[in-house]
C-alpha cells in the first residue's frame, strides 16, 4: 500500500541541517497542509530508548518501542505521553543515536505505516531522508534540499545557541558529515534523490527564497 487518500504529497528530503524542517513548516502554512517531521519518530524512539536503557543494537527492542511510541504533534510541539519533549528532542546526542537505528530494517519497517498515516487532506508536506524514495514513491513533487556542511553547521549552530543548549562550531561540522556519511551508505532506504525529485541548494539562499522556489515547483507541477 503507497497511500490511502488521494490527497496530495510533497516531499521534502535532504541531509542534516538543510533547512527542510523550517522550509516544509513555512510552505504547509502557504498551502495550509499538515507536515510530517519523519526526523522527529527516528529521534523519539531513540529518546525512548535512551530513557528506558533499551540496548542500542537490540533491532527487535528498538522496532518494539519504534511501533509503541504514545506520541502526537500539535502546532510544532511533539508531545510523547503527555510531554513536551520537542527540546529535548534536538538534543546531539538524541540526533546520533536516532541516526545509528535509522540504519536497522526492523525499525524503519515499524515507522512506516506510522508515517504514511499522516497523510490528510488537503495535502501533506514530508520532511525526511526517504520521504520521496520509499515512504511517498507517488508524490507528485519531489525536493531534494542540499547545502555546503559548513553553512549546514552554522545554521544548527544558530539554532542550538538560540535554545540555550551549548555547542562547538567544528564539533557540529563533524557530526553533521558523519552523519550524511552514515544516512547515505547505509544499505536500506540510505539519503538519495528519488530519480524524479528536483534538487535546490540552499547554500546561497535565504529560507524565504527557498520556500518560493518550492511553492513554484509547486504551482508549475499542475499546468
Ligand atoms: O531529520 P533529523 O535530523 O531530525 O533526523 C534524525 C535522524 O533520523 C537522521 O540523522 C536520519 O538518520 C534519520 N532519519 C531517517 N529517515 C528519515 C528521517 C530521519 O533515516 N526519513
């Protein structure tokens, strides 16, 4: 099963720090469609994980918690039972561990269904890695957001001081390339570009810029 409504997808995928979760939440608010931030169930189970001492290499623990996650997202908050744990989400070491069970079969395989469940209509912005690939083949637009690391890394540098969380500029740079190196080598659903998607880099380009580019593809999609 790909889809079950006839609502419309676009995806939005790319490596760390792109700028996809700001870019799809500003073009779901132009379209007034719903987003899913698939990034955020890979980095819930690791949280869950973490909390639990759930063994890291446990691929059958992990599917477990993966499909059990008591979670729901609201204006940009992600509650996991009850919680706001939209901060503690972003956390460095939540991000490398969601990163390491993003790379097991049986974990991706629980996430999926749970993913396409956000479709709705009118439309549905995906934001992830596999998004146009594997969980929305069908969408009728594909993005595919690139940027250089080092302007990657000053962006979650940004993001992470503005937060109140401490954080090293080339700690980040390192981080960020180990962790494409890992999302796009790994053997199932690794970060590619579907072969229809088109790519925009935004290494030159304000998020505003970004988003019109997007909106644009959008609009030519339908004439
Ligand atoms: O996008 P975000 O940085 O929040 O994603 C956290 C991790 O989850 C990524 O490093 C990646 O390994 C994984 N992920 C994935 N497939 C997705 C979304 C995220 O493998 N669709």
């Amino acid at each position: 099963m790909v889809s079950h409504t006839k609502a419309p997808v676009i995806t939005i995928d790319g490596p760390t720090a792109s700028g996809k979760g700001t870019v799809s939440s500003l073009v779901a608010k132009q379209l007034g469609w719903a987003v899913l931030d698939s990034g955020a169930l890979y980095r819930l189970t690791a949280l869950v994980a973490l909390r639990t001492g759930v063994d890291s290499t446990d691929q059958t623990a992990l599917a477990a918690l993966a499909r059990q996650l008591d979670v729901h997202f609201e204006n940009g908050v992600c509650w996991l039972e009850g919680e706001d744990v939209s901060d503690r989400l972003r956390h460095e070491q939540v991000g490398l561990l969601a990163s390491q069970i993003a790379a097991y079969e049986p974990v991706r395989t629980a996430l999926l269904a749970r993913q396409r469940d956000f479709l709705q209509a009118p439309g549905l912005i995906a934001d992830g890695r596999d998004m146009g690939t594997v969980v929305f083949p069908d969408a009728p637009l594909k993005i595919f957001l690139v940027a250089d690391a080092h302007s990657r890394a000053q962006r979650r540098y940004k993001q992470l001081i503005e937060k109140g969380i401490s954080a090293n500029l080339s700690d980040l740079i390192a981080d960020l390339q180990a962790r494409d190196l890992r999302d796009s080598t790994r053997a199932i659903a690794p970060l590619k570009p579907a072969d229809n998607a088109i790519t925009l880099d935004s290494s030159c380009l304000s998020i505003e810029e970004t988003v019109a580019q997007v909106l644009a593809h959008w609009a030519a999609t339908k004439n």
